[in-house]
C-alpha cells in the first residue's frame, strides 16, 4: 500500500484554493509612534453663574484641526465636558482640517444631544473641510438648531 502525501502551498505564497490571491498590506504604525496632536481648545463661559433676569452667555465648543477616529475619544470628552454646561453653545468648527465619519458623528449626537435636551446652539464657523464631510454624510440638517 502506497502512502501519498498531499502538497499544500503556503498562503505567504499568496494562493489558496479557490480564492484570489492575498493582498499585501499597508504597514502598520506602531501605537507607540503615534505622536498626539492638540486636538481640541476650549473657552468655556465664565465659572460665575449669570443673574437670572439676563440670558446666559453661550458656551463655546471649539472643536481642533483634526476630528478623526484616531483623536474620537478626546472630540469625544470635550463635547461631553462642553454638554455639562448650561447653554446655549456656541460651535465653532472653523479650524477642522481633518474629519471623518466618526468625528462627524460625534458632532452630531452632540447636537442632538442638544436638541434633545431643549438647549439652543448655533455655528459660529465651518471650515471647507468641514462642510464638505456634513455634505457628503447628508446630515447637515441634523446640525441646524430649528431657532
């Protein structure tokens, strides 16, 4: 009786049995060598609470140069510590030059949030960049406050 054995091929090789070859893929930056980059500047309304016959002075949410997946947990505590504070805010995305889906994201269950909770805001400034994304997503009328 003969024993045969059965050849196989790697998959470093790049073929698999029926399937296209693999891809190669983009190198992968180690998360030790990712610098962190400012993300996000604040100036939030005076620590003083505001007499109740004049309105509040507006909270400003400024959101930093890059709203991305990468910085989406620091985006992520600002507008939540921004949220903490009585309104209305004031939104001001015009120095955003890089955005994905998730910081767009983020941007808007803030505003929802807002909605949500009767809370006014409105947009002091929109970079290109920023407008672009809204655009493309198709959630700018998500961001406008119905005043």
């Amino acid at each position: 009786m003969k024993i045969s054995r059965k050849k196989s091929r790697s998959n470093a090789a790049g073929t698999r049995r029926g399937r296209k070859p693999l891809a190669a893929a983009a190198p992968v930056t180690p998360v030790a060598a990712i610098v962190p980059v400012p993300v996000i500047a604040a100036a939030a309304a005076s620590s003083a609470p505001a007499p109740a016959s004049t309105p509040a002075r507006p909270v400003r949410v400024v959101l930093g140069i890059s709203c991305t997946i990468q910085e989406a947990p620091a985006v992520r505590a600002h507008l939540l510590a921004q949220a903490a504070q009585p309104g209305p805010y004031e939104i001001d995305g015009a120095s955003v030059e890089h955005v994905d889906t998730s910081g767009v994201q983020l941007i808007v269950a803030f505003a929802l949030d807002c909605l949500e909770k009767g809370t006014a805001y409105k947009w002091i400034g929109r970079s290109p960049t920023l407008e672009k994304a809204i655009e493309l997503l198709g959630v700018g009328a998500l961001l406008e406050y119905p005043a």
